[in-house]
C-alpha cells in the first residue's frame, strides 16, 4: 500500500489501473490517495475483478471508480478502454492560457 501511495504522490499518474481484490491493499485508500495526489486535475481509476460486476458493485460505487472491467476481457479490449479513458483525460484537463501580446 505505501509503495503505490508514493507512486501516486511523486508521479501523479493519470490513470489507477487496480484489481478489487489484492492482498495488503486498502482499495478505498488507494483510490482516496490517487485522486489526492492528483491536486484538482483529473484523473480516472479504472478496476479489475474476477468477480462480475453485480457482486461487488458496492465496492465499485465506494471507490468512486469511473470505470470496471471483468478479467476475462482481451488484452485488446483493456488496452481500447484504457486508450479511450486517457483520451478522456487529456480532453477534459484544463488548457494553459495564452500570455496576450504586449501593447
């Protein structure tokens, strides 16, 4: 838990990728502590479980998630949605604003 809390704080990634269900992990904290690190920028948390998504959607709700996979999906199919989410991102992070010209 220390070491992914670290990673979210020092490289402020834009996209969590997490199974529900992993040893030694506070999934809520987890999800908690990217959004914190994130400082107001956007950034989105996509979850893995085998378990389907009406078993655990609780858990999903609790995390805030914006988006869940089953595992049994293609790599292809994970690598279209993760695509598809940071596409997501870049659209909505807020544009730098142009210095005006002088004069």
């Amino acid at each position: 838990m220390e070491e992914a809390t670290r990673i979210c704080t020092e490289h402020r990634p834009s996209l969590l990728v997490t199974d529900v269900c992993m040893p030694n992990l506070d999934l809520l904290a987890l999800c908690r502590n990217f959004r914190a690190a994130r400082a107001g920028e956007r950034g989105v948390v996509l979850l893995f479980s085998a378990h389907p998504r009406k078993e655990i959607a609780d858990i999903i709700a609790a995390t805030g998630a914006d988006a869940f996979m089953e595992k049994h999906h293609s790599a292809a199919a994970v690598a279209n949605k993760v695509e598809s989410m940071l596409a997501d991102v870049a659209r909505r992070q807020p544009r730098p604003r142009m210095p005006s010209a002088p004069g």
